[in-house]
C-alpha cells in the first residue's frame, strides 16, 4: 500500500510543477505579447505623426505585401483577348497551371501531375499497355 501511495504523491508533486511551470511560462510570454504590441503602436503612432495617417497606410500596406503573407496576384489570370476566344482562353489558362513547373512543363501551376499514358517501372510511357503488340514476323 505504500508504494502506490507514493507513486499518487509523486504524480501530484509533478502535475503541480508542471502547472507552476505552465503558468510562469505563459504569464512571461504574455508580458512579450504585450510589449511587443505596445512597441509596435508607439512605432505607428510615431510613423502618423511623421508621415500623416494616409502615408503610413500605405507604407504599411506596402510593407504587408512585400512580406508575401497576403496574396494579390492570381494564380490563373484570363483577360478579354478581343478575338472572341473567352471561354477558350480561360480552359486554356486554367489547364495551363497542370503544366507548371513540377508538372512537366515550364508554366508557374502547382497542381498535381496527371500522367497521359500509363508509365513503366522505370517511369517512362508504357506503350504497349496503350496498344496491343503486333506478333512479330520472325524470319
């Protein structure tokens, strides 16, 4: 009976250092949210009293952007060519982003590759599975 009343205590001795340490931890990288967002609103304040509030947007907008976080060009963009080709050109472009780089082609796509023949073991096109051998003639 001794034994598991020491394992019982040693497990509540370890769950209450593990709750100090979480609560330590967390009240410490509270404090660097906070100082970190303090510091970034002292700096924008200061930027909106440099700049005026219209040129810090668009610093800042500029500066969201060239981080690459947010995305604003498309990954397929179709526009009217004027030769009456709309519906084809948008099929076109958009089967375009399946031969992108990774893909077999030299396009910017990121789709998976869809093979157009069964392969060999050795990755090249099987054509025999395409077409029936012929029975060859021997001499």
């Amino acid at each position: 009976m001794n034994i598991k009343k020491n394992n019982a205590d040693a497990r509540v001795a370890e769950a209450t250092g593990e709750a100090a340490y979480i609560r330590q931890t967390g009240t410490a990288r509270g404090a660097e949210v906070e100082a970190v967002g303090l510091a970034r609103a002292r700096g924008y304040r200061a930027q909106v009293e440099a700049l005026g509030s219209n040129a810090t947007a668009i610093v800042n907008v500029v500066a969201a952007l060239a981080e690459g976080k947010a995305k604003f060009v498309p990954d397929v963009l179709v526009t009217g060519g004027g030769n009456g080709g709309g519906a084809l050109d948008g099929l076109a472009a958009t089967a375009m982003r399946f031969f992108g780089p990774g893909n077999g082609g030299s396009g910017t796509g990121t789709s998976t590759k869809l093979p157009l023949a069964p392969l060999g073991p050795e990755g090249e096109a099987a054509p025999n599975k395409l077409i029936p051998k012929e029975p060859s003639a021997k001499s």
